[in-house]
C-alpha cells in the first residue's frame, strides 16, 4: 500500500477547537428499534444539510493568506460541495466546485446559493479529480478532497467527540454511512472504544469488500444505480482504509428498498428528512443486519433530498 498521511486522536482533538462556534453541535436522539434503544447522531440537521462543514471548515482555516488569495477548488455530488462553499463564502474564499451534472439539483442550487462557482461533468465519461486538477493548476487554487485529506478526516470525526460528550460514555458501537470513508475514519479515531460498523449501497459496498479483503479494490464497472448520490465514491484512499483496517472495522451492504425504508421511518418516527445516502445505517439496523448492542449509535450523516423524491419515499 502506498504511503499516506497519518491522523491522529490529537488531531480531531484539536480539529474540535479549532471549529467550534462554526458547526452546529447538533442533537442525539433516543428512538427504539427492534425492541432496543438506539442513539440517532443528527448531522442531517447540521448547517449545510450535512456532515461535511466539520471537515471543510477544519480544512479552510488552516489556509495561508496566500493560499485564500487563490481560492479553492473541490470535487463533490452535492455535500462536500456545499460544505466548503459555506466555509470559503464566510472565510472570504473563491470557491469553485466539479459536480455531476446528474447530481440532485437541490444539492447543486445549495451550493450555487452560497457564491461558489459550479463547473458540472458527465460522471461517466470525464474524470472530476483530473478536471479539478487542471483547475488548481490554471488558478493556483488549492485542491480540498473530500476524504483524502488529513484535515478533513480529523475535522469529520469531531461528530464523533461530541457523541462521547453527550453519552457521557463510550457507546458499544457507532453505525457510520460510508462512501469514501471520511466520516466513518474520523469518528473511528475520535471513538477508540466503539465498535465501528461501516455501512454502503449494495454495489458500491467498496470499502467493505476492501476490508474484507485487506486491500483497496474499486467499485466494479458494472455497479448498479443507486439513489445513495452521496456515496458513489469509485475507490477509497489508502488514508481512510489504513485507519479502519488498523481498527478492525467491518461493514454491510443494503439494497434501495431497504434505504427507502429508513428514510420513511427517519420522518414517520422523528419528523427528520433524511437523503437516501444519509440513511444507510439505520437501514441496516432496520433490516436486522446488525445486531442492537447497548448504547448504539448511528449516524444520519445528511439530509439534502429533493423534495419530490422525498415525498416518494416516505409515500411508497
């Protein structure tokens, strides 16, 4: 495996002071699942509609004067995106973002409605990593990753210190949506007490497989579609795998349906609009793949939904 940057715990420690004030500490619910209390984390009513302002925002602070003169750039489906271009705008930072012209639309009007600059790709025929290459190197602006950055890794996982803080103890295991492996590195830091329990789209369940196998493989060409936007990553990072693997984590797939079904129960239980990709893992808690221990977390790491498709969901 090649070399990547290290994170450590300090670091989301840090990363937790460094941004507190700028992200919403937002709350940790009580509901009941199969007979047994479960925690839902929800980030899915962070500013920005998810989890990702944790990880741009540690990212975008810790630029130069120089580095904000020249802005940034990112590649994002909607959530990354939205993310760093609230960071840049209060920052004073130009910000441009590559998304798929496929993205939901909400997501891209979200980002377009905080002064970021959209440039839009076919996901299956152009390279949004190359093209947001060739923008850094045109402008100068820095490159921000969605996962592969020990910034945002670090920043991402202080979701994870804030449950320690609001249990008051160390849950038994904490249930992370997992597309690029961001979030679930993180809190897999912040947490080292918790089982990890990573969870993905049928198809696209990359970084279980990698696990299983003890080896980055990428999603298989053929990969079905999916409503899961968020998690559509191709491959992961050496740095988000080394630190799950490094930490026994295990993961588990689940089909539409069954993501359809926890967005349904997210809204008709708690009144919580959640997007399918922020509702994997009570989806397979639902679904009875993984087993209710006590003090079990999960997250619901986003929850920007077009509205038609979410009245669908909760409809069908």
């Amino acid at each position: 495996m090649e070399c990547c940057p290290q994170v450590t715990r300090d670091e989301v420690l840090a990363a937790a002071e460094r941004i507190a004030g700028a992200v919403l500490r937002t709350p940790l619910i009580e509901t009941r699942i199969r007979g047994g209390r479960v925690w839902l984390k929800c980030e899915c009513l962070q500013t920005g509609g998810s989890f990702k302002l944790r990880g741009a925002t540690n990212r975008l602070t810790q630029l130069s004067e120089a580095e904000r003169a020249r802005g940034v750039v990112a590649f994002s489906s909607g959530n990354h995106a939205q993310g760093v271009a609230i960071a840049a705008r209060r920052l004073g930072i130009a910000a441009t973002i590559v998304m798929p012209s496929d993205a939901p639309a909400t997501k891209i009007e979200g980002t377009r409605a905080q002064g970021a600059e959209i440039i839009l790709y076919d996901r299956l025929k152009e390279d949004r990593v190359s093209i947001a290459a060739r923008l850094a190197a045109e402008t100068g602006a820095t490159v921000v990753p969605s996962f592969d950055d020990p910034h945002i890794v670090a920043g991402q996982g202080t979701a994870g210190m804030e449950i320690l803080d609001q249990l008051g103890v160390s849950p038994a295991q904490i249930l992370v949506n997992c597309g690029g492996g961001g979030l679930s590195a993180g809190i897999a830091l912040a947490c080292p007490d918790a089982r990890i329990v990573i969870v993905e789209p049928e198809g696209w369940d990359d970084m279980r497989r990698s696990l299983d196998l003890g080896e980055i493989v990428p999603v298989e060409p053929d990969a079905p579609s999916t409503l899961c936007d968020a998690l559509q990553t191709v491959k992961v990072s050496p740095m988000t795998f080394g630190i799950l693997k490094e930490r026994l984590v295990t993961g588990v797939s689940i089909s539409e349906s069954e993501m359809a079904a926890a967005v349904r129960f997210a809204w008709e239980r708690h009144r919580l609009v959640v997007e399918p990709g922020g509702a994997v893992s009570l989806a397979a808690l639902l679904a009875g793949k993984i087993e209710i221990l006590a003090e079990t977390v999960v997250l619901l790491s986003g929850g920007n939904i077009d509205p038609q498709l979410h009245r669908e969901l909760v409809n069908a």
